[in-house]
C-alpha cells in the first residue's frame, strides 16, 4: 500500500497521511478528497511514500482523486513550501490559499472547455454590408471574427454584450465553436510609440539579461513605464514566453488591460483579481497553467499562479504596501515574486516613481541592478511645479487656503481639470461638543467615529459601528456641535459653494461602493465631464488624465511626526504619485502644498523632484535608529477580549523567546497602534536581527513554542517583515 502526505486547511504545521487504494493512482500536486474528522476535505498531494511513521490503525483512506485539473507543477508546490517556511504559516494552509476557491472545492470542477469561436462556412459567406446598421455589436463581432478565431475573452472584450450576441449568432449557424488547438496563436504588435533613448536603454539592458535578475525600474511620473513593459512584454511573446505581472490594486486593472490588449491583439490575456468571480478567475488560472495566456495580469495572488512558460515578472509600482497581505499568509507578493524569478532563472522588472527604501538600498548595495528614467515620455509633458503653502498662522474654518481658491479659479477660467488630495472619507474625521468638549469616540474601538453628513450618520471606520447623528450632545445636553477637521465630503461641500458653477466629483470609498461606479467616472474625468476632483489615494495612482494641470494636496501634516518609522517614507510616495497627476499633457502642472512645515526636507525634495536625496536621508537615519532595511524584523500579534488573557499569553511568549537566547533583539509587550478594534485589545511584541538569516533560524526554533501556548480565547500571528504596526 502506498501513502500519500496530503496538504490540507488546518492550522497545523504538519501533512496528513493517508493510505492509496490499490485502483488508484496519484502524483504529487494533484488534487483529492480525503475524510478529515467528521467531514470530508480537499487536500493536495504533496509526497508520495512507500510507508508512514504513523500508527497504520489510524490511517485513512483517499475518498477520491480529483484529476478535473492538471496537477500543481512541482515550482509551484516548492514556491508555496518556500512561503510556508519563511513566512511560518502552517504548510497546508499556505497551499490551499494558493488556490482558486473552486478548486478549493470537494465538489468535482465541472470546467467549461475552453473553446474558440470562429465563423462557420454559412458565415463567411456573409455580406456585412447587408446586414442592418443598427446591431452594432453584432457587426463589431462578426468583423473581428472575419479577421480570426477569438477566444471567449476576446469576444467580451468586444462589448459587455457581445457573448449575448455571439449566442445568437450560433443559433443562426453563422459562428461554431471549436476546441482551443494548442499552437500558439499568431502575435501581433502594434508599436504606438517609438520609444526614448532612456526607454531603450532600459528594454536593452533587460532583454540582455542571461537568466535571473532584479531590476529596479525607478521612473518618474509619466516617464513611460508601461510602455517600457509592452516592449519588453513584446520580446517575450514573440518567442512563446508567458509574462506575469503585477499591479497592486484591481483599480488598476482594466486601464492596463486595455492598454496591452490594445497592443497585443492575437495574445490571450488573462486578469487575476477579487473582482473577477470564483468561476472566472479558475478558468483564468487554467488558462495560465495551460501555457494559453501569454499575459497574465493580477494583484497579489497571481504570484502563485502556476506558469509553465513563465520567462518574465514584472512589479509595477513595487513600493505599494497593497502587495503585503495583512492577514492568514502575510506574505509580499513582490518578495514572493522575486524568489519565484530566482528560482525560474528569469529576469524580473520592479518599476516605481518612489522605490521602497528596501528596494532602493539593495540597488544601491548592487544586489539589484538600477535602470533610470528621468525625463516624462512626452516631449511636451514636463513635470510639475511644486509649491508649499505655509498654513502655520493662516485660520482655516473650511480647510482651504486662498491660495488654493484662487488656483483653482483659475483653472476653472481657462476650462483645465484640478484634483483636490485630501486623505480622509467622510465629512470630518470627529464630531466634538463646544461646551464639555465631549468627542465622537467608538464604543467599541480606540478611534473615532467618523461624520458623514450625507446620511446624517457616525460611523467608525475601524469596525463599522454606525450611528445616527446626535441631536445633542450625550454628555451635556449642549446642541452645539462641531465638526472637527477635514473630510472629502466637506471638502466637496465647500468648493461647490465657493464655485456654483463648477462640476465637481468626489472620488473615494463611499462614492465608488456601487459595481462600475469607479469606470464611469474615469470615464467621465476622460470625457471632461468634470471640472474639480475632490479624492483620496483612489486617485493617486497610475492614472492619466490628459486636461488635469493643477494638484492640490490639503493636509499632509499629520504624518510628518507620526510613530510608525514608514510614514514619512509612504507620504512621499504619495504626494510624489499625486503631483505626478499634473501635467501629462501639453499643458504645464502645477502642484499646491498647505502645510505648516514648508522647510521640511520632505517638501525640499517634492519641490526638487529629488527621491534620491529623499531617500538617501531616510536611509541614513533608519541606518542610525537600527530600523529596516539595516535589520529585519517579525511582529507577535495578539488580540482578544479578555485583557489578562492577552497580555499573559505575551509574557509567556516574550520570555520563551529570551530563553531561546539567540541571536535576536526583543523588545517589550506593547499596545497596538489602534490598540483596541471592536471590543478587543490588540497587544504586539517585536523582535529583530541583523540577518534574515539570524531571524529565520530564530524563528523556527520559537513558532513550535508558541503553539504550546494556551490561547483558547485569543487569536495570535506572525507577520514577518511586517509593514504595520
Ligand atoms: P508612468 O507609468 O511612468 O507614469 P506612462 O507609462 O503612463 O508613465 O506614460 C505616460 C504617457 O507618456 C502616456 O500617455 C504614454 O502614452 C506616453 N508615452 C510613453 N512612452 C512614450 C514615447 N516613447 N513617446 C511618446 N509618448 C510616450
Ligand atoms: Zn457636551
Ligand atoms: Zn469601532
């Protein structure tokens, strides 16, 4: 009999073994159903063996071998392995959230073939011009399927309701469906730009890489990384190769992906999000494992997409902390990258504005190679002016200076777009009582509740609790109440009564809740439909709106002295991805400042456009105060209701790892940023070494003891190289 070691979801460090029937046979990666308890469960084979070192009574056996899909590829099993150990999540765990949720599934996957769709002979026989005007969507498709075969993807990128019509057009016999052939369809590129000499210098010097490399791609704003990426993508279909790449918001999905579909028509692409359903993102995902889809385009996931013909990983915008998963597997999807590229023996691409220090710090110390583009792409976009407004001694009821008023009349006047950053949704970020000084606090957190005037409504934004707004107030009585501070509502509110006669539109979490609220209103922007742009980060990143020549930043001050050692470094990203929205077009940008600190070096060096000097300070400082990337650091979360629980599960863990006596420094059990998050008390305990090294082996030898801990009623993790605090 043989034995098969099964990765299943169970938060233990361990495989499962179970016994083969006799009529079965499996491989390793390939799916089964096993009974686990009561229950039965889909695990993946990991090892095949000839024995256990189990007690044969208590070995069951495999339910069933699911072979609906072809087996994990052994890089993908050993990349997840690698995952499981360096980040010290439980190894089944780690496996099964590599998955597809339906092939998480015991349920067999009953896969729709991937099919082609081309014209049946009835109709090629077809006179478009004879067919009515009028069904556009109609003649928009057959037209592309006179020029070839389109796969179900590409038809929906023909129109939203373009699978509807090629039903039709099969019940009138006019289009067959055929099975996907396994040859490689025909590549075609439409060059659009002819590329600048830094550009050039940049796809020369990756597409000379012999095997792995990482290349920090550090551009500025409008410097042409995306185009950057469609020639090196270029390179890599044309011999067959499939590209993974990596963007950290689904926000910023479907412009890329029209921009490479437009660029690449014959090449299937293939998006990976958590906006796409389970059914849709599997057939993806087999799409790619099948070596069919030579672009593979997705947030933080798709790193573990299995890829037979991978010859390429591009990051874009590397220095997103939406690459850093915040909970079950905290993994970096770009650190994963990266070791996924090392073991591939391909060249991977990490392309920022604003690098992450760690990033930076390993291109100056060689370990990456540096590839610079310092001008904008265009010849007649140049980068913005940069100024500061100082507020130190100004009175701002309403938030905005009128230096800022006055800009964005101006802008109004000549029929130009603003955009007006403020980090914060809602209207103000707390209600307060004039006379007791009584504020909004969450009865179930350590924050605030926010006011969002628009429903009348308190709301926390750390656990949800809402609220209707008081008529007075809970502690005294008084009916004065105050907003306190700036919120895009009430930003939005102001400028629309300054500017009557203004468009203006609000972008941020509330506004875009709605499925494709955020598409319309790009559109919108696009079509200058709009005049002012009232909005959070959402608007930071990535986009490109040609009319936009003035960006206003509002209150950047907060993070200038705030206690977590990254937010300096996140708000320079910020305002240097925002300014970066001013003045892609023909038409200069301009950039305003308020801050009560205009000769802080933060705002020198937005002013200069300088991220080098920037980040040289950072880093001499973090080198000072023994922060990363000089050290490595793993935070020991714990969160739970009872506050004896909490902290003594800590100490028990703070002196087990002293008594490991490593090589290891510890600091003391400390109260989370937000140290309570719906009635429970967040607690965290952070360790550092100087090597990876050091602090991986130190780790191995304490995760063990701290699953001997008790912790019936609490919850604890382990985030190594954490990001948050
Ligand atoms: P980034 O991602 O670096 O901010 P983009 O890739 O969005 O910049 O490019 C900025 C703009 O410059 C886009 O409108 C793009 O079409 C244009 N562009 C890129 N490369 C070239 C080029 N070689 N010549 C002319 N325009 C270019
Ligand atoms: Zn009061
Ligand atoms: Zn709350």
């Amino acid at each position: 009999m043989y034995i098969v070691r099964v990765a299943l979801d169970i938060p233990l460090s361990t495989l499962f073994d179970y016994f083969l029937a006799e009529n079965m046979t499996v491989v390793e990666g390939q799916r089964v159903v096993v009974p686990f308890g009561r229950k039965q469960v889909v695990g993946v084979v990991i090892e095949c063996a000839e024995r256990s070192d189990l007690d044969t009574t208590r070995i069951k056996t495999v339910l069933q071998v699911l072979d609906d899909v072809p087996p994990l590829p052994a890089e993908l099993l050993k990349l997840i392995k690698f995952c499981s150990d360096y980040y010290h999540h439980p190894v089944g765990m780690t496996v099964m959230s590599a998955l597809p949720t339906r092939l998480r599934d015991s349920l067999p996957l009953a896969l729709k073939q991937a099919l082609t769709y081309v014209l049946s002979n009835s109709g090629r026989a077809l006179d478009l011009e004879q067919l009515p005007k009028r069904k556009q969507v109609q003649l928009r498709l057959l037209r592309a399927l006179q020029g070839s075969s389109l796969s179900a993807a590409q038809v929906r990128a023909v129109s939203p309701t373009a699978p509807a019509t090629l039903k039709l057009l099969m019940e009138a016999g006019w289009v067959e469906a055929c099975a996907v052939s396994a040859t490689p369809s025909r590549h075609t590129f439409n060059e659009e730009h002819q590329l600048t000499a830094e550009q050039q210098a940049c796809v020369d010097a990756v597409n000379q890489s012999q095997g792995y490399q990482t290349y920090l791609l550090h551009g500025v704003t409008g410097s042409g990384k995306t185009e950057v990426y469609v020639h090196l993508l270029q390179q890599v279909l044309q011999r067959g190769g499939q590209v993974l790449l990596l963007v950290p918001e689904i926000n910023l999905t479907p412009q890329l992906e029209y921009y490479f579909r437009s660029r690449f028509p014959d090449t299937e692409l293939v998006s990976l999000h958590s906006g796409l359903n389970d059914s849709e993102r599997t057939q993806n995902w087999l799409l790619a494992q099948a070596g069919r889809a030579g672009i593979i385009l997705g947030t933080r996931l798709a790193v573990f997409t299995p890829l037979p013909q991978l010859a390429l990983i591009i990051v874009d915008e590397e220095h997103d902390a939406s690459f850093k998963q915040q909970d079950g597997l905290r993994y970096s999807a770009r650190d994963v990258a990266i070791f996924r590229a090392n073991e591939r023996g391909v060249p991977i691409v990490l392309g920022s504005a604003t690098p992450s220090l760690e990033s930076y710090y390993n291109a100056q110390s060689g370990r990456y190679t540096l590839l610079k583009l310092s001008q904008r792409a265009s010849e007649q976009a140049q980068l913005p002016t940069v100024r500061c407004i100082n507020i130190s001694n100004a009175l701002l009821p309403e938030g905005v200076s009128p230096q800022i008023l006055t800009a964005l009349g101006e802008r109004l006047l000549r029929g130009e777009q603003s955009l007006v950053f403020i980090n914060r949704r809602g209207y103000a970020p707390v209600l307060m009582c004039t006379a007791c000084g009584w504020l909004s606090d969450c009865p179930h957190c350590a924050g605030k509740m926010v006011l969002h005037l628009q429903d009348r409504r308190l709301r926390c934004h750390h656990c949800g609790h809402q609220t209707k707004v008081p008529h007075g107030c809970p502690g005294c009585g008084n009916a004065d109440l105050q907003p306190v501070g700036i919120g895009t509502q009430r930003i939005e509110t102001v400028l629309q009564a300054h500017f009557p006669e203004a468009r203006v539109l609000r972008v941020d979490r509330d506004s875009t809740r709605n499925k494709g609220a955020w598409n319309a209103m790009r559109k919108q922007i696009q079509d200058e439909a709009v005049d002012i742009l009232v909005g959070t980060q959402m608007l930071a990143k990535g986009h490109d709106f040609h009319n936009l020549t003035l960006v206003c930043v509002l209150n950047p001050d907060n993070a200038l002295y705030s206690s977590d050692f990254r937010a300096s470094e996140k708000l320079f990203a910020q305002l240097a991805q925002v300014a970066g929205r001013a003045g892609r077009g023909d038409k200069p940008g301009e950039v305003l400042v308020q801050t009560c600190f205009p000769d802080h070096p933060l705002f020198r060096a937005l002013r200069a456009h300088d991220y080098d000097s920037w980040a040289t300070t950072l880093l001499t400082e973090r080198e000072q105060a023994g922060f990363p990337p000089f050290v490595f650091q793993v935070l020991l979360r714990a969160e739970g209701k009872e506050e004896s629980e909490v902290y003594d599960f800590m100490r028990l863990a703070r002196s087990s790892a002293a008594a490991l006596a490593m090589q290891v420094e510890i600091y003391g059990v400390v109260p989370a940023a937000l140290a309570r998050r719906a009635n429970h008390l967040r607690v965290q305990l952070l360790i550092q070494s100087d090597t990876r090294k050091n602090l991986q082996q130190f780790l191995r030898a304490w995760r063990p003891l701290l699953d001997e801990l008790p912790a019936k009623k609490l919850r604890w993790s382990l985030d190594v190289d954490p990001l948050e605090f």
